[in-house]
C-alpha cells in the first residue's frame, strides 16, 4: 500500500472509513485488481471492543490474508449458553449449544477489534495497488460519470465508485441522498474486558437479564469480553465504579461462575440503537458496516454482517469489471442491494425481537418467547438451524 496522502494512479474506487469493514474492503478490492483508494485517518482503534468472529467472517479474513496474522490472538467458541436470568415467574430454559452439534470445531473465534485491525493495517501494506490517504473525507460528489471526494486538507480524487464504510453518522450515506430510520433503544452497553480465577473452557456466556443481555465471550487465557446491556444511567454508574466495586458487580452479575474477577483497563459505554438506512446504495455509493446497518450486539451479529457486506461489494465490483460494465452504474448499485437486502433485514428483525420479548413484562410475550426457547431447546433439527442461521444466512454462497 502506498502511504501518500495524494494518490499515485486514478482509482477506480475509493473506501471512505478506516473501521474493520472499510480496511477489509479495500484489501479485499485492491486484491481483486481493482485500483483502490482508502481515505481512513490513523488513529488507535479508539475503545476495547472485542468481535465473536462467526461463520463466513474467517474464511473471508483468511481469503484477504488478515486472519494468518492475528488468529493467534483470539479465542475459540466452542459453546454458547443462554441462560434466563430475569427472576420472572415464567422463565425460559437454559440452552447450551455445542459446536459439534453442527460437526465444527468451533463457532468461531473472538478477537479485540485492535489487534483484528492492526492485522489489517499491517496486510494492508504489501498490496501495490491499493493508496492510503491518511485525512478524513470533506466533500462527496457525484454525477453521471464519476464521483469527486476531496479530503480536509484539500486533496482530490476522482473514482467511478465509493464505498462508504464511514459508519453510523455517514457523510457517505448523505452524499447518496439515502434517509436513515433511527431507532434510539433506552438501553446501553457497558465493555470491558476481565481476568477470572476459572477457566471459561471455550464456553461463551449469555445472561438474559430484564435490562438485556449480559454477555461473557471467551479471550485467551482466562479473560473474558464483557458486554453488559442495561439502562443508561445504570452503565454510566457501573462504568464510574473502582475496580474492586466493578469487580463484584461483575462477579455477582456472572452468579459467579468465573470465580474471582479482575478488570482490566478500560471501560466503555455505547448507547444503543437500530438504525435502519432506506437503501444500501444510490449516486455511485454503496454502503457496508454501520453506515448501512446498526444493530444491538445481540448474537453478535453487526461486524459479521458488515464484513459480509464488503466481501460482496468486492466481488460485484470485479465481476463487473470483468464483463466491461461501468462499476459506479445503477445496475451494479442494484446487484448489490439485492444481494445484501435480505440479509441486513432479516438479521435486524430478528435481533429487535430477541430484545424486546427480553424486556417485555407482559406474560404472553413472556410465555411465547419461553416456549419458542423450549422448543429450540428440545428440537433437533430446530436447534441445528438455529445455530447455522445464527453464524451465517444459509442462502449465501460461502
Ligand atoms: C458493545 C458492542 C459489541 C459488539 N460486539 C460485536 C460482536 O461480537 N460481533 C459483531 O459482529 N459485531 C459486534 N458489534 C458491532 C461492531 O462493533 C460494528 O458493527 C463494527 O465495529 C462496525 O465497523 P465499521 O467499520 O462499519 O464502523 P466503525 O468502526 O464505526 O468505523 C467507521 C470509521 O470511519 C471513520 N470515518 C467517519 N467519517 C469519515 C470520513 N468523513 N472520512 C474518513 N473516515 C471517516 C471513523 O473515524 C471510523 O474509523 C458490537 C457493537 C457494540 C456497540
């Protein structure tokens, strides 16, 4: 990768936005023989969140060379438990899911999100077509034939596509002319990242409590990601605790099953919300990660999808560069709508019903989602799908 603020040669499509879907998209585009512009300030990836890596997530970061340099950084998830901790008289069973119920070795892995895109910014070198412009995105402009970017400091580029990875507050998306339906949820999450006296055996943990879920996912060693989704004074309030306080909140919230807890540095609150944008594409933009799609981290759903959203813009851009098409025209923009549509809809429908039958007091809701449980829970062929669907869409070519 060239480290100029100016590119050497036109472009033929420019990433806005250096997060994990904007870096996995330019290297996947760049590796494809598409000349690829990233326009990504550098900056450390700036809170401690980590990423269960699940489904198609792997094969594509190894198909981009990312994953052969940071897989030794992440844990195994061999185990998934949900366990119905909301103290409501009709409560759902306990559910455990075993990756080898479905024939693999694991789920798939969780990684923090720094050291997944130190490995991309570092794959990311060696890739000569592919120009890194180190500034943040001013201005973008399009018209019939092409689409004009200039940056803070006054660069220019012209491309026939811009992929807007520029995440939930999109100039991209602006730009493209596309309204976003925003959904603020009264809910947050609190991160952090803990070290237990016990192991976690690759196991990762789901308490479902009346706030949201309270989720432990496997790091390596006997360290845990915490995600824990409450109401947003109680996160500012649990985030302002010392560490010894912070530890037995968390300790007591885990009923103890990890042992003793210690936390490590950093703690971060998102405010959650659904964010649901009325296209993925228009004016020679499309969109991948957050600028398209924003999600609770509920199942964990948000990066898989972002990542599948780049690998598919990166494969329609060469397959109409292939056939001479031009790569920035409304048919291309079309193919990729229709291929990421289903996904991004059915995966955000899903996740805002898990959460609200979560929270809901009223006991039919209660009862349905109880028996929808017991029913995954005692049905085989329903559990297997459950667990396939829930890594990644079955209609998808892998
Ligand atoms: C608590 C929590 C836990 C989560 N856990 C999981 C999980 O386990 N699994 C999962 O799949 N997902 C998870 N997610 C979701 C996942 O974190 C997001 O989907 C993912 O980080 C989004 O990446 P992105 O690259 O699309 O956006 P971002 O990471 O937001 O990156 C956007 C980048 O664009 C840059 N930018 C913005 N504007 C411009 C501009 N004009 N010019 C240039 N650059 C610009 C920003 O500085 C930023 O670097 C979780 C989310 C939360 C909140």
């Amino acid at each position: 990768m060239n480290r100029s603020s100016v590119s050497t040669q036109p472009a033929q499509v420019a990433v806005i936005g250096g997060g994990p879907t904007g870096f996995a998209c330019a290297i996947a585009m760049a590796q494809a023989g598409i000349t690829t512009s990233l326009v990504a300030r550098r900056s450390p990836y700036p809170d401690n969140r980590t990423t269960a890596l699940l489904g198609s997530s792997i094969g594509f970061l190894e198909s981009i060379g990312v994953w052969q340099r940071c897989g030794s950084q992440a844990a195994a998830l061999r185990a998934m438990r949900l366990v119905d901790d909301t103290g409501r008289l009709i409560r759902s069973p306990e559910i455990r899911f075993s990756s080898g119920e479905i024939g693999m070795d694991a789920f798939g892995y969780n990684i923090a999100n720094r050291d997944l895109l130190a490995a991309m910014e570092q794959g990311a070198t060696d890739i000569p077509n592919l120009t890194h412009i180190d500034d943040e995105a001013r201005l973008v402009a399009s018209d019939d034939d092409a689409i004009a970017i200039e940056t803070s400091d006054g660069h220019r580029v012209s491309v026939a596509l811009v992929v807007g990875a520029d995440g939930r507050h999109s100039l991209c998306r602006e730009a493209a002319g596309i309204a976003v339906k925003r959904r603020p949820l009264a809910q947050s999450a609190l991160t952090l990242n803990v070290t237990h006296s016990r192991p976690h055996d690759g196991v990762s943990v789901e308490f479902h409590t009346r706030s949201g879920p309270c989720v432990f996912v496997p790091l390596p060693g006997n360290r845990s990601s915490v995600v824990w989704v409450v109401k947003p004074d109680e996160a500012e309030r649990l985030k302002s605790l010392d560490d010894a306080r912070l530890a037995d909140a968390v300790e007591r919230q885990s009923h103890s099953i990890y042992g003793k807890m210690t936390p490590e540095g950093g703690r971060h609150v998102f405010p959650l919300s659904i964010e649901e944008p009325a296209r993925l594409a228009a004016k020679r933009i499309a969109l991948i990660g957050e600028a398209a799609h924003v999600l609770p981290p509920i199942g964990a759903q948000g990066l898989n999808m972002g990542l599948r959203d780049a690998a598919d813009i990166a494969k329609i851009v060469r397959g109409a560069c292939d056939s001479n098409e031009d790569i920035g025209s409304n048919a291309v923009l079309q193919r990729y709508e229709r291929d990421r549509k289903a996904d991004i809809v059915s995966r955000t429908f899903a996740v805002d019903i898990a959460n609200r039958t979560l929270l809901s007091d009223f006991i039919p809701v209660q009862s349905l989602r109880a028996a929808g449980l017991h029913a995954l829970n005692g049905v085989g062929p329903l559990r297997r799908l459950a667990m396939r669907e829930g890594l990644s869409p079955s209609w998808r070519a892998r």
